[in-house]
C-alpha cells in the first residue's frame, strides 16, 4: 500500500495546535512536536507521528499530566531524581538530560533517574542530545509485560530499550535498540497496515510463533538469552532503582488507558573531559570510524541509517499510514482544528 507523505512542518504546526488544545503549554506542545518529527525524519515510524492520538488520548483522559509539577532532587553530588508527575515522557526526559548535563558538567559523570513518568518515544532522542553537547550519553526505559523469556511462553518483561550516543565531529554514532527483536509498535503498525508480520518476531497466547499481528501477544527477545537479560536488568536499572514497579505490575500501554503509567527511566552522563582520552577522543573516534569504513564499506554506523532517512525525508516529506490519514481526520473534526 503506498503511503501517501506530508511535510514535517505541517505536521509539526497539527501536533502543536492539538496538543495545547488539550491544554498542554506552548513550550511542551512545541517540544513533543519536534522530537515526534525528528523521530519519523530518522525513519523510526514505530515511535515517530504515528503515535500522538495515543498520546491524545492519555491527555484527553489526565493519564497524561498536561500541566505537571516537575520536583528534582539531588540524593547525591552527581546524582538526582525527578519525579515527573505524570508528565508527557518526552517533557520528563528532556529535564532528566538538561540536568544530567549541568552534573556532568560539574562532576564529570551523572545519573539522573525518572519517577512517575510516561512513554518517553524514541530513547536515542535522548543520548543523540546528550552528545550533540560533546559528552556520552546512555539511557534506559522500561515497559509492561511485552516479551516472553528465554525458554518461556508468557510476557513478563517489556521491550525496555538501550540507548548509546558517543559524540564525533560534526555528528554521533547512536545505538537506540530495543531488548525484543522488534518494538510492540511494529506490531501495532502492522495491524493498522494490514501487513503480516517477519518470521520468528511474536507469539500467541500459547507462546505459538505468528506472523499474524492480530493475534500476536508478545515478542520473542533478540538473541535468545541475551535480550532476555539485557531486558531484566533495564528493568530493574528503570523500575525498582527509581522507587517503580517492573513489567506485569506496569499498567498498559496500549489497553490500561484509564490507569497512570507510572514508569521510570534512567539516563548516565559521562563527560570526555574529565577522562585521559579526552583531549583526543574524537580525534581517537574519526579515525576509529575511517579504519572501519576502509575494512568495511558497506557496513552502516550505529544511527547511520537514520542519518540517511532524516535527510532523504526532509526533502520528500514524511510517509503516513491509512490509518493515521483516519485519525488526523477524527481528531481534527473533535477538536475543531
């Protein structure tokens, strides 16, 4: 099916119109706007403009908090938690990062961790900020029950995805890589394409392979063993660490849209400066990267691809679904834009 585009301004002006009608402020409309865009000009549909009528929903129904009392608190010298009052993850996370940053800045090293927050979209939204500023980030997040574990045939963990961004000249390299072989959002994108899903990705409610997305319940972990454990420590490092629960005591994303999310998440900062590398670590990165490149010409960077997407797109505009053609149009007629 081809998927008709629409230039990332418009949809950015749509984005921030709906969000502060539903009394978002300004600064946090035209925030959330800008990093779901960015998201889909990276090509990363699964947490990209897709996703803001779920988003709608949660703020139509106050398990979004519109208008949070942000509180930070320094437990230690380098580190601090924000309990985000239930607000939009991307608005939580953004103030994680700014004040892992100062930290950073002072200390050499951070950690800020997330209480009472939200689905917080693409995670490499936020370590790619973080070494846009020339220092090292790396950022976690978990989800409820989502994938089943090695040897297992019920959900138990999330996807909890991994973030790392390590700073170049005039750019990054960023690994942003779910713990499942793909993110629940591949799923839900499928479903509303119509398209059946890869092979060896999700099971049923028996822990039966499918390619069907609707009868999929939960993914499989990449590389078996490795994505399970991977997941159960994000989980931990995003949940208990920050005063939260862990995946089946995490309410639904997609089906608990009356109850509070409740996640943590957390980010670590490191700051080149204060390490030996420091004076010639991007120096170090570059040639690290032409080595590789030499031996390897075909092979993409971590976040190469993206780069790729996010220029192509910028000029031929940013692909939607049927169904999100569906919803702008629903949306748009209920809150009169």
């Amino acid at each position: 099916m081809e998927r008709k585009s629409h230039k990332p301004e418009d949809l950015s002006f749509w984005i921030t119109k709906a969000l502060k009608l539903l009394n978002c402020p300004q600064d946090h409309a035209e925030l959330i706007a800008s990093e779901l865009i960015l998201t889909s000009l990276w090509g990363i549909d699964s947490h990209g403009v897709e996703r803001i009528f779920h988003y709608l929903k949660r703020l139509e129904n106050g398990t979004i908090n519109s208008n949070p009392n942000f509180e930070f608190k320094k437990n230690a010298k380098a580190v601090g938690i924000l309990n985000a009052d239930d607000a939009h993850g991307i608005v939580s996370m953004n103030k994680a990062v700014n004040w892992g940053l100062q930290l950073a800045e002072e200390f050499g090293i951070s950690s800020v961790g997330v209480h009472r927050s939200t689905h917080c979209g693409a995670i490499g939204l936020y370590t790619r900020k973080i070494a846009r500023k020339g220092m090292i980030g790396i950022a976690f997040t978990h989800s409820d029950s989502l994938v089943v574990p090695t040897y297992g045939s019920q959900k138990f963990f999330g996807t909890n995805p991994i973030s790392i961004s390590i700073p170049r000249k005039n750019n990054d390299i960023c690994l942003d890589m779910a713990t499942s072989i793909k993110p629940w959002n591949y799923v839900i994108n499928s479903r509303q394409n119509d398209q059946t899903l890869e092979e060896n990705i999700a099971v049923n409610s028996k822990g039966e392979i499918t390619t069907n997305p609707f009868e999929a319940d939960a993914l499989l972990p990449f590389g078996d063993y490795k994505g399970f454990g991977l997941g159960m420590m994000i989980d931990i490092l995003c949940g208990p660490l920050n005063g939260m629960k862990y995946g089946p005591k995490l309410s639904s994303m997609h089906f608990d849209l009356d109850k509070k999310r409740n996640l943590g998440s957390t980010i670590i900062v490191i700051n080149p400066k204060a390490f030996n590398g420091s004076e010639y670590f991007t120096e170090i990165i570059n040639d690290m990267i032409l080595d590789l490149k030499d031996a390897n010409p075909k092979t993409y960077l971590p976040g190469e691809k993206e780069n790729i997407s996010y220029q192509k797109r910028l000029k031929q505009g940013i692909p939607i679904s049927e169904d999100f053609q569906k919803n702008f149009e629903l949306w748009s007629i209920k809150l009169n834009i």
